[in-house]
C-alpha cells in the first residue's frame, strides 16, 4: 500500500487539508500555520483525523504531536480514528505496532492538556502539584461562602447571586479585559457593584492560592502564566512538532494567546473550524481568532475551505446559504451537497404557540408511520423555556420525549457528597470539600465543621491528629469511621479504584438517611463507579470529571429511554455538532431569532444569525420552520388582547424566503379543542352580511 493511500478517500480540498506541508527525507513534515474553514457537515473531523494519520505516517512522533479539542470525547475519536487510518496504512511497517493510540498521549481537552503541563511544571509556578480542580459547582458555592463572609449577601440592594458572579469572573478571565469591561457589555445591571465584586474576586483568589484549589478558568489562566515567561514558553513549545486544533471558532482570547506563545512563527500549527458556527460568545468564545488568524503570520497562514457537504440535501443548503450570505464579515463558502436534490424547506404560518405544537404533533406522528423513527426527528428552540406548550401536548398525546440542556450530573446533591470524601481525601487543605464532608455527619454544622477545620489546621494537617477532635455527641458514633477511612485513603499505596469503594461504603449509611428515593438515586452512584473505574488514578478520575462532566442521568433516563423510541428536543446552543433526518424549528420571529436580548449590537445580531445557520444545518432531509403570528402574555390589564403579534424574523429577508415554501397550517387541522374543524357544517358569512345592505 503506497504512502499517500490514506489521502485517497478524501475529497480534492479535504486531501490538501489532510496532506498539508512538506515530507522530510529523514522523517517529518515541515508545514506553516494552516487555517481549515470545514462548512457544516463537510467531514471537519474525518479531515482532521487523516491530518494527523498523515502525520504518524511520515515518521511524526506521536508524543510530539499535540490535538486540542472541546471534549474528551472528541479527542478519544480523534485518536482511534487517526490510529486506525495511520495503522491501515503501514500495516505490519507501523513503529510501535498498533500503538498509535495509546503514544498519541497530548490528545485532549484545552483545560485537560492545561491540567496536565501545570502539573508538570508546578515547581516553576511556585504550584502544589497536588492541587484540586474545582468544578463550576464547587466553585459557585465558594465564592457563596466569601459572598457571605465579606457580608455582601446581606446588602440591602440586590448583589448578585453565586453562579452570576462566576460568569462574570470567568468572561473577564477568558476574554482577556477589564472587570468593568466585562460589566458593560455582558452583566450593566451589576456595574455598580465593580468595586465590590473586585474585593471578591480577589479573596476568592487567596483562598485557591491558600487551599491549593483551581477552578476551571485557572486552568488557562496559569498556563497562560507560563507561556508568558520565554524560557519555559520554547521549553513547552519544543515539546510538540505539531499542534492541531479542533473547533478553533470556540476558543477565546486567552486560548489563542496560548496557542500564539506555543507556536510564535506558525510552524506546525494547523487549526480547525466554521466561522459561521461562532455562538459561543457568552462563554467568551471570540470569533475574531478566526479571521484573524491568516494574518497572525508572515507569510499569512495558508486557507482551506471545505464546501463539500455529506449532510444535508441541496434545497437545505440553499437557504443556509442565502441566510450566511447576508453576513458582513466571514469567510465566504458555498455549500454544495454530495447527495444532491430533496424537499425544499417550509416556513410554516401558524396562529400561536398552541398550534405551533398541535401541528408538530401531527407532523412527527405522520413521520413516525413513514419509518422516520422519533430519534430521527428534532425539535430546536432558542431558548429551553419555548418549548413549554410542545412539552404538554407532546405528554398529552403520550409521545416520549428527551430534552438536552438540563443539570449536570455531577449537580447532584448525592455524587457531589461522595466526589467531597475523595477530594478532601486528595487535598487536606480543601475546605470547601472538608466542610461538606463534615456535615454529612448528624449534629455536624457549619459551625462544628469550622471548629473541626480549625482543630487539624492547628496540629499541621495530620490526619491522625483529628482523632483527638470532641465532635458533638450526635456525630460522635461516626467520627472514629471517618478518621479512619481518610487515613486509609491518604496512604500513598492506595489502590484505585479501590479507593472509591472504601468511600462509597462509608457514606451508604447516611446516604440512606440523609436522601429519599435511594434505590433510584443509587443508580447515580452506580454509574459514577463505573467511571471510575475507567481511570488509572484518583487525581485522573477527579480532574476529569470537573473538566469533562457528563450529562445528567436523568436527561437519558426515565420513561423517554425506557420506552421503544423518543423525540429529541434541544436548544440550538446543545444541538450544535448533531444531526437529524428531520428537523422542527420553533419561533422563527424577531425576539427569538435573533433573540431580543440581542437588540442594537451589530456582533451579537451576526451571531444570531449564526445561530439560525447552526439550527438549518442539523437538518439532512426535511426542514420546517414555524412562525407564529401571536403570543400570549400574561400580567396584562384585565380589557387587554392577552397577545402581541409576532414581527417576521429579519433574517427572513426576501432573498432567503425565496428558498423556502411558505405555507400555512389550517386552524381546523386534527383540532380537538372545539374549533370551527370540528364542525360538520359552514355558514355563508359572506352572503348574510351582503343581505344586511
């Protein structure tokens, strides 16, 4: 098999993309920075994978080879992927044998990769190596604790609430600017507080610094630090001939700063994405890192655009061609589908919101019967809340449903107890941690907590020395156990994961009398067993969780999965990255596309538009968008009409309804509500009203 036979699948532009650079005679391949703009559905990662299958097959060694991704799934599939191609290919000739997953090791998440080189390099960031990843819910209830403890819970104004002081901590942090910046243009309504949240901000970084605790942002943040010295920026960048970066439209100003220090001049340097699937902006995400990309460099970085799309059928990429082609600033594609004709979209006229689900009903029952199974169909919205009337009449019409975008897993008041037992275990300095634990026990308060906290401060740490510890009586009967299931785990000897059985099994008993429900909630605890299984260590096994959380159980789980086949509802935030063979779009007015909180700022209209691309590209072969006509409000004046009138979108504009089919839904169509379709016979209104003159 010949050396380019792993290039010979891919189209002309992905093969360029894919083949990218020069050969060396000795081993290697020398390549400037290389911009791939993969459309949707075009085979971005397929693409990327066989770059990096390229690579191991011109004598790239796979440990010098860094891939950063968004998810550890992501990097997982990347991995196997270029493995299995790189391994067909040299066959039997492969250095290592069918190794190249397992040496393909600096694969994985921007924070994980973060994780990683900190703490290999902590000494020279006068770092405990040993320090804990908080996750975004451990995090929130921190800055909660100092909330109260500076006394700013009790302000007679309203200061705001933990998980808002989070976001605005972590857009200043990844966008690189100024608290006050951030408070402009995301959060005006706490701009007031700036000199408060400033002394906030600050403490909460003291207690990290003090407890040896990182949340996610610090991640960056520190390895952001580092790159910023010169010595141990080319000492970290030597490391890697290449670096490959997946969905660069999501990174934020910090990650590209990152990126830049690691590769100053471009070399090796290929990065990944769509610009017209930039909407993560209020996660700080900036679409400038794209198209400003090319011109970072001297000579510019090179520019692959891949328009070939294996997804969608050609009428759907008309209209989202038409939509991205009203954009002012992008890198300008047409995409062209691989599977050629089909349906054109519709844009359908209802009346509100109740007919908007009574015609969806009907729609994915018709589907249902012509072999389009439920999970083959999907349901996007803007924002979860809209899809309130569709979730009843989808209950009263007994068709199960999924809905992406609920809480965490790891937001469950039982894993988060039993994660605590381990990480103070890991990290005696975590007090946040600490205190949770503590007050698993019966009679154990946060003021007894605080006392016991204080008790092993004062005596250097040591877990023995809280044995001597005189906790309230009602917790006395349990202290002995504790004490002793922390020395077990501190032991530098400890078998995982054996370690988390031993935890799990001292918590069953007040598992059971702290909760209700525990043969349903054990089930959670089950599968977090199974995760950690999955692990080679505890600090691997903790570190990965508050990085790459999975979903909730519960979004999978319940009568939805239970039953022979499911809807899927999804905000388009959640969607992007799936597909389905028939897609629902919802509220396709002004106010939801482009949503009204967007009004009067140009960037954040363009990625409303982005939006809206992102929701017509998930769809392979049907497409409907539902516009309703009126809304029904409530807190209205008792003579009121009860409703507004939806404004057509403006993304809708002449040239983009060209490509669709407008047609509206008949009121009387499978109504059960006692409407005029109900009626056996019609009265000519018309003629009596002519017979009054």
């Amino acid at each position: 098999m010949s050396s380019a036979s792993h290039l010979d699948r891919l189209n002309e532009p992905q093969s360029r993309a894919a083949g990218y650079g020069r050969p060396q005679p000795g081993g290697g391949v020398q390549a400037g920075p290389v911009l791939i703009v993969a459309g949707a559905g075009t085979g971005k990662t397929n693409t990327l994978a066989h770059r990096v299958a390229h690579l191991l097959v011109h004598g790239v060694d796979p440990a010098r080879i860094l891939l950063l991704t968004f998810t550890r799934r992501a990097a997982a599939e990347m991995r196997r992927r270029a493995a299995d191609i790189a391994g067909a290919t040299l066959g039997t000739r492969a250095p290592g044998g069918g190794q190249f997953e397992r040496r393909l090791a600096w694969a994985g998440t921007f924070h994980a990769v973060g994780n990683r080189l900190l703490r290999l390099h902590a000494d020279a960031l006068r770092l405990d190596p040993q320090f804990t990843v908080l996750d975004r819910s451990d995090a929130a209830d921190l800055l909660d604790a100092l909330r109260t403890e500076l006394g700013l819970a009790e302000k007679v104004e309203r200061f705001p609430r933990k998980d808002t002081c989070l976001q605005i901590y972590s857009h200043r942090v990844n966008t690189r600017g100024s608290l006050r910046a951030t408070l402009e243009s995301q959060f005006p309504w706490c701009l007031h507080w700036e000199q408060a949240l400033t002394g906030l901000y600050r403490a909460y970084v003291e207690r990290k610094q003090r407890e040896s605790l990182l949340d996610y942002d610090d991640l960056l943040l520190y390895w952001h630090v580092m790159m910023s010295d010169a010595h141990l920026a080319a000492r970290i960048g030597a490391q890697f001939d290449h670096v490959l970066v997946d969905e660069f439209q999501d990174t934020n100003a910090l990650q590209a700063e990152i990126l830049y220090a690691l590769k100053p001049d471009g070399a090796g340097l290929a990065v990944v994405g769509d610009d017209a699937q930039s909407i993560y902006s209020f996660r700080a995400a900036s679409i400038e890192n794209m198209l400003a990309f090319p011109a970072r460099f001297t000579p510019p970085a090179e520019v692959i655009t891949l328009a070939h799309n294996y997804r969608s059928t050609q009428p759907i990429l008309d209209l989202a061609n038409a939509v991205m082609a009203e954009a002012p600033r992008q890198y300008r594609k047409d995409l062209r589908a691989e599977r050629g004709g089909g349906t054109r979209p519709q844009l359908v006229t209802v009346v509100d919101q109740r007919q908007q689900a009574e015609c969806i009903c009907a729609e994915v029952l018709r589907r249902r019967e012509a072999n389009v199974p439920l999970r083959r169909q999907g349901v996007l919205f803007r924002s979860s809340s809209h899809s309130d009337v569709l979730e009843v009449e989808l209950t009263r019409r007994g068709i199960p449903f999924v809905k992406y975008g609920g809480l965490r897993f790891l937001d469950a008041g039982h894993v988060k107890d039993l994660l605590a037992v381990l990480r103070w275990a890991d990290n005696p300095r975590n007090t946040l941690a600490a205190a949770r634990v503590l007050q698993l026990l019966p009679g154990m308060g946060p003021v007894n907590a605080r006392r016991a906290l204080a008790y092993l401060d004062s005596r250097g740490g040591q877990w023995d020395a809280l044995g001597g510890f005189m906790p309230p009586a009602a917790a006395a009967a349990h202290w002995a156990a504790l004490v002793a299931l922390l020395r077990e785990l501190s032991r530098p000897d400890g078998a995982w994961p054996g370690d988390f059985e031993r935890a799990r099994l001292w918590y069953q008993p007040h598992f059971e009398r702290l909760y209700e429900q525990t043969h349903t909630r054990g089930g959670d605890l089950d599968q977090l067993a199974l995760l950690a299984g999955q692990f080679p260590s505890r600090e691997r096994f903790l570190t990965e969780l508050a990085l790459d959380p999975p979903a909730a159980s519960g979004d999978l789980s319940g009568p939805p999965a239970r039953d022979e086949d499911y809807l899927v509802l999804s905000t388009v935030h959640s969607a992007k990255g799936m597909e389905w063979d028939t897609v629902y779009l919802l509220n396709v007015v002004d106010g939801s596309f482009p949503s009204e909180f967007a009004a009067g700022r140009p960037e954040l209209l363009e990625e409303e538009r982005r939006l809206l691309y992102v929701a017509l590209t998930r769809a392979q072969n049907d497409l409907l968008l539902f516009a309703p006509l009126q809304f029904f409000t409530t807190t209205q004046h008792r003579f009121g009409d009860a409703h507004v009138y939806g404004a057509r979108s403006r993304f809708l504009t002449d040239g983009v309804l060209a490509h669709v089919q407008a047609v509206t839904a008949a009121a009387a169509a499978a109504d059960e509500h006692g409407r005029a379709g109900g009626l056996e016979h019609s009265i000519d209104a018309g003629a009596r009203l002519r017979q009054m003159w």
